[in-house]
C-alpha cells in the first residue's frame, strides 16, 4: 500500500516549478528547433500554469463527495 503522507502537498509554489521546468526543459528546445512557433509556446505554457487551480478544484469537490458518503 501506497502511504500517501510521505508526498508534499501540491502547492503553487510547487507547480510554478513544474511550469518552469517544463518551459526549459520542453518548449525552449522545441521552439528553437522551430518545431512550434512562439503564439504555440505561450498557448502550452498558459494551459500549464493555468492548470493549478482546476487541480485544487477538483481535490476540493473529492473531499466534498468523500464527506458526504462518510
């Protein structure tokens, strides 16, 4: 079994990392090798950031349904 407590929490300090890393890491190299153009790197790197309060949205309506059938 999977013990949940020894992972952080996923905060926005956090996903503002991952965001990072993904520009440097992914986008970056792909935007010079000219497989995207830069309106596409900045349409992923917005889906990106953008993507942390839909994930803290989605743990909240969990905890809600997981309260309700307790």
């Amino acid at each position: 079994m999977i013990d949940l407590k020894k992972f952080k929490p996923y905060t926005f300090k956090r996903h503002l990392l991952n965001s990072a890393l993904v520009l440097v890491l992914v986008l970056l190299p792909m935007y010079w090798i000219k497989f995207i153009k830069l309106d596409s790197l900045y349409l992923i790197l917005g889906i990106t950031i953008a993507y942390y309060p839909m994930y803290r949205l989605m743990v909240k309506n969990r905890q809600i349904v997981v309260s309700k059938n307790n």
